[in-house]
C-alpha cells in the first residue's frame, strides 16, 4: 500500500489538502505506478567496527559522524539495496514527454512507493534478527549527512547489485533504475530509545521535502 500523505508531502503541499482532481490523478498514477513496478532488494550482514568518526565493515572504510553515532553499539551492520525496477523509469520517461504534470505525479508515487517498500524490507529485517536478540537500527544511506555519496560505488560492488537486484551506477553516480535506495543498517543487542529514518538523519535542513 503506498501512502497517500506520502505522495502528497512529495508534491509540495504542507499541511494543505490537493484538489479533487489532483487526488484523482494520483490514484491513476498509483495504479500505473504499481502495475510498472517489479520490487526488489537485496541484504548482506558483515561485522563493523567504528572508531571514533570512523566506519569500516565489509572492506570498506567510511568516514561520517553521524553513522558512526547511528551505528554506537553495532557488532554488525547490514549492506541494503533496493529498486523499484526499470519499469518505473519507463513510466516516468513516458510522461515527461507527453505530460509533464503527470510527470510530476509519478514521480511523488514512485517516491512514496519506494520508502513504503524500504519500510517493509526494513520491518522483515527487524522480525528476523529479534530472533537473535538483535534490534536493528535506522537506515543511513550514502549522501545523508556527512556520508559522501562517492562510497556508492563500492558499496554496490560489495552487495554485487547488478547480478543481485539489476543496479547499476552511472558515471556521475546516479543508480539506475532511478528509483533505487541503498543504505546501512545497524544491528545492535541494545535497543534505542527511538526509531529514525530518512528526513530525521539527514543533515540537509533546506530540503523541500524534509518532513521535520
């Protein structure tokens, strides 16, 4: 189920409701977006240690304040990838040739779709490892905050996205399908005392679609 606040908040209303016809075509385009997309992702646990602002796990080294605090009393982390599937971007495409107003739309529901999905991988995740005793912490994905979005590369590699899940990274570091998500995920035997995802991590306080 995609969330309708969600895909309103991407199309820019702040505590205001759309017009009918607006909430007409956004479920035209839920259903569009929903028969295009193919879901899918792909998980990988190694161990990690962090020193003071410094992050390393699976052979990488990342350097970030911030993920090193969300990881604090990690003794592994999760590699996560997902994607909406190039469907989505045919879709999107499409529209932006023909209908740029419904471009728009579909680009909000594609967006939606793709955090609700995460939610859900994200969920299963938690389910699984509190069999172990585990919590799992919130996603951090490369270019939040002070993590630099040139580790995307080899992150990709480590989780070998485009056997896995058909991600691959332009030269310019742009993932394709366009509406992909990687992250880090910390599992911890402490529990926190909150959940945050998304918005509450990242540090880019001027972004439109920030939620706080």
């Amino acid at each position: 189920m995609i969330d309708r606040k969600e895909i309103i908040r991407y199309l820019g209303y702040k505590g205001e409701q759309p017009g009918q016809d607006i909430l007409d075509l956004i479920e035209v385009c839920v259903a569009e977006v929903e028969a295009a997309a193919v879901p899918k992702h792909v998980c990988r646990r190694f161990p990690v240690r962090v020193t003071g602002e410094t992050v390393a796990a699976a052979g990488l080294t990342f350097y970030s304040k911030r993920l090193a605090t969300n990881l604090k009393d990690c003794a592994e982390v999760v590699f996560f990838a997902a994607t909406l599937g190039v469907g989505v971007d045919r879709l999107l495409q499409k529209y932006l040739k023909l209908q740029v107003s419904k471009a728009v739309v579909v680009q909000a529901v594609a967006a939606a779709a793709m955090e609700g999905y995460c939610n859900q991988c994200q969920k299963e995740l938690e389910a699984s490892c509190a069999e172990e005793g585990l919590f799992v912490r919130p996603r951090y994905s490369p270019g939040y905050g002070d993590l630099e979005l040139a580790v995307q590369g080899e992150f990709l590699q480590v989780l070998q996205a485009h056997k896995t899940v058909g991600i691959v990274l332009t030269e310019g570091d742009i993932m394709l399908p366009e509406k992909s998500v990687t992250a880090i995920m910390g599992l911890s035997p402490v529990r926190t005392a909150c959940h945050r995802e998304g918005c509450e991590m990242c540090g880019n306080v001027n972004c439109a679609y920030r939620r706080i």
